[in-house]
C-alpha cells in the first residue's frame, strides 16, 4: 500500500524546510515517493495521485475548523501524473484547499504555503 508521510514544520522536512536562520516558508507538507509511483500503470498512478492529494489535504486541513471539502480536476490529476512520469521542471499544481503539489528531491510534495 501506498504510505503518505505528512510533517508539521516544527520538525525538519527536508524538501520543504526554509534556510537555517529563517522562518519555514511551507505551513505542512506531505510526500510520496515519485519513483515507486513511476514504476505502476497510468490508471493505478492517477488514482494513487488523487487518494494521495485527498489525504494530504485531510492531514493538512486537520487542525482547521472549515477544511476544502473540494475533489480534484481530471486536468489537475493527469497535472499530478505529467509531474510523475514527463519531469521537465514544471511548476507546482495547485489543489483545492490553498495547497501546491511539487516534485522535489524525488517526492512529489503536498504543501500549503505558511500564512
């Protein structure tokens, strides 16, 4: 089964954490290996991409009283999926819920940006 690690920034999170001396530019982030996510077929992928960004947006949105309660675009999935399998250093892909989805040291990062 696919494993969603979800970090509030109090820790260290390598992909997403601000430069030593400066305040953390990402509220939370979660990630998924984009490697494993490569290997399996285009259908298995998608879904994956879109349970994978419902679960961040879950985590994320925990601790917030009026959460998105917004499900994701095909454009947006196949969005994700383009950032698994054509890598060319495309831009984040902004989901419902004030939250972005780079692919950054080989994970594709769920973020919200820190108010």
């Amino acid at each position: 089964m696919w494993t969603i690690s979800t970090r509030r920034l109090g820790r260290r999170c390598p992909p997403c954490a601000a430069t030593p001396g400066s305040s953390p530019r990402w509220e939370t982030c979660s990630h998924l290996d984009v490697h494993a996510l490569a290997a399996v077929p285009a259908p298995v992928r998608t879904r994956v991409a879109r349970d994978a960004s419902r679960s961040a947006q879950r985590a994320i949105d925990a601790g917030d009283a009026g959460g998105s309660t917004k499900s994701l675009l095909r454009r947006q999935v196949l969005a994700l999926d383009a950032l698994v399998v054509s890598w060319h250093g495309q831009a984040a892909v902004p989901v419902p819920g004030r939250i972005e989805v780079a692919r950054r040291d080989g994970l594709l990062v769920w973020r919200r940006p820190a108010p």
